[in-house]
C-alpha cells in the first residue's frame, strides 16, 4: 500500500513538474517566468501555496486535460496532455520520464483504465504532503522548487536501473 501511495504522489508530481516547467519555459524559464507561475497558484496573494491553492491548481490542470469533459481522463487525453507540456517545453516526444501509461497505472487506484478528478487531485495531496517538509500546511517558494528538482532526481535515477 505504501509503495502505491508513493507511486501515487510520483504521478502526480511528473504532472506537476510539466505543468511548472513548462510554464516557465515559454518564456525562457528564468527567475521571472517561475515567479509569475508561483504566483498564479498563490491565489490569495500570501507568498505561500495552501493544500487548497495546490489542489485548485490540479483541478485546473485535469479539467484542460480533460477535452471530451466527461469527468475522467483517458490514456489519450492523458498522453496528448503530457505531450503538450513536451512541445510547451521545446521538446518532442520519447523525452519524457515517465510515459502515459506508466501515469495512468500510478495513478489510476481502482484499475479502471481512467484517471477521476478524485485521483488526480488525491496524487496530487501525496505530492504537497511530501514537498511540504516543515509540515505547516504550506509550500514556499523554496519547498516547491526542492520538491520537484527531488522528484526529478528519483525519476532519473529509475530510468537509468
């Protein structure tokens, strides 16, 4: 059950990797552009990112992924999302970590074949829980940033065992 928990917030975090990198990549991905989008999801404007902020950001993300709108994602809404996080990032296909259907298997907790709302933002709780690492309910700048170069480093070092 752990290690599905952990797979859970690993899918999460390549989703929220993309989304954060690519962001700051259409412009170059310097200081400014990470800034804006840190920004975006600190809605209330406190210099931090509440459990609440994370999950609305989420929400946000499933509900462009999810193009017919029928509440699930798909493998192939979920491919064509990463792809497009891919070309956003200036890279084409075979880049990524993590391939679609690997997502989909970690994040998909009933093996339905879909991808709910509730299990993209339940990953996605997995993810803040563990990139909040002062356990205050938060995510600074700082916390956020460390979280997913952590989640970079573990899924590198998986690709190359």
């Amino acid at each position: 059950m752990r290690n599905r928990i952990l797979a859970i917030g690993l899918g999460a975090a390549c989703l929220s990797a993309f989304t954060f990198v690519g962001t700051a990549a259409r412009a170059g991905g310097d200081k400014a552009d990470k800034d804006e989008w840190f920004a975006k999801m600190d809605t209330n404007g406190d210099g931090k990112i509440s459990a609440d902020e994370f999950a609305a950001a989420h929400k946000e993300r499933f509900t462009k992924m999810d193009t017919n709108g029928d509440g699930k994602l798909s493998a192939d809404e979920l491919k064509a999302g990463m792809e497009k996080q891919e070309k956003m990032m200036g890279k084409s296909g075979g880049h990524e970590m993590m391939s679609a259907s690997e997502k989909m298997k970690m994040m998909d907790q009933n093996n339905d074949g879909y991808v709910t709302e509730d299990e993209f933002v339940s990953a996605s709780k997995v993810m803040f829980d563990k990139m909040d690492t002062d356990h205050d309910g938060y995510l600074t700048k700082a916390e956020l940033k460390a979280g997913h170069e952590k989640m970079e480093s573990k899924m590198k070092s998986k690709m190359e065992k």
